[in-house]
C-alpha cells in the first residue's frame, strides 16, 4: 500500500521526468520570483514555463473544479493525487463538472470539493463505517463510504490506505 510520502515522491518523479528538470531547480525557480501566494506560483510555472499547460479544449477541468469559493481547497486535493499517482498507471482520472472520478476497470473512487473540504467518495463495499471512514448515505449512490477532509494533514496514511484498498478491489 502507497503511503502519503511515496505518493508525492512518485509526483515529483512525473514532473521531473515531464518537464526535463530536478525538483530543485523548480524550488529554486520559485522562491527567486518572490511569489508567495498558491495561485501565483501556478500562474507564473503555467504562463512562463509551459507547466501543467491546460488540454486542447481551452479550460483545465480541474481548475475548473476549484475556482472561486473552493481555491482554498485545491492543496486537499493536490494531496489525495498525490496518493491517486503512487497506485498505479492504470489509474483513469476523469474530472466532471463537480467532481473527478476515479477509475482502474471500474469506478472506485470520487473526489468532490464541498463548502469547506474535499470529499472523497470510495467503493468498500462489506467494510464496516468506523472513525472518519463513514456510510455514504445520500451523499452519492454509487459509493459505499465517505472520507471528509478539512485540511490537506488529513490525507494521510489511514486514508491513503482505504483509497488502496478500494483500487485493489477494482482491479
């Protein structure tokens, strides 16, 4: 099962491997631009360095998802990708209008921005709801459980372990 750490150094592995260059150097890049607000930084690694450039059809749809009053929720959702990438290339992410679906032959889990947390949907079927491993209920009915995360501390190795078990059970 993928951890947190491994799931952000499988990250940098794919920047690095995409955009030619050490992590190093794109740490180095932007504290020297004196930026210090999120949505700056990307701004500036997107317009100046071709990073993270959106798909042919003009709008990022993951942008899309966190703009406006859900911008303080995308580091929540940078970590649950994070642990997303670790799990394996067969790993399908498929945003809609409010939510990223996310498939390996089936569906097995969801990641939706909500008021003030990222809500991650997960298909477990026959595991008991315990701690902040909750029923669904009406939240949506193609998933068994839901996770609530508040603060991107709380994509841990307790979640990252039930994200696994809900892949390995869609392989």
């Amino acid at each position: 099962m993928p951890t947190v750490e491994e799931g952000l150094r499988a990250q940098i592995r794919n920047i690095e491997a995409t955009y030619g260059r050490p992590i190093e150097s794109w740490i180095e890049l932007i504290r020297a631009s004196g930026l210090t607000k999120h949505n700056e930084v990307v701004a500036m690694l997107k317009t100046e360095h071709g990073m993270d450039v959106p798909p042919a059809t003009g709008q990022d749809p993951f942008a899309r998802l966190y703009e406006g009053k859900w911008a303080a929720l995308l580091p929540i959702h940078e970590r649950l990708m994070a642990v997303v990438s670790a799990l394996g290339e067969d790993v399908e992410q498929a945003p809609k209008s409010g939510y990223v679906s996310l498939r390996r032959r089936k569906q097995f889990a969801m990641i939706q921005p909500a008021a003030a947390r990222v809500d991650v949907g997960l298909i477990l079927k026959d595991v008991p709801a315990g701690g902040r491993l909750e029923r669904a209920g009406s939240f949506n009915p193609m998933f068994t459980h839901r996770v609530r995360v508040a603060a991107p501390d709380e994509v841990d190795d307790e979640l990252a372990g039930w994200v696994q078990e809900a892949y390995d059970r869609a392989g």
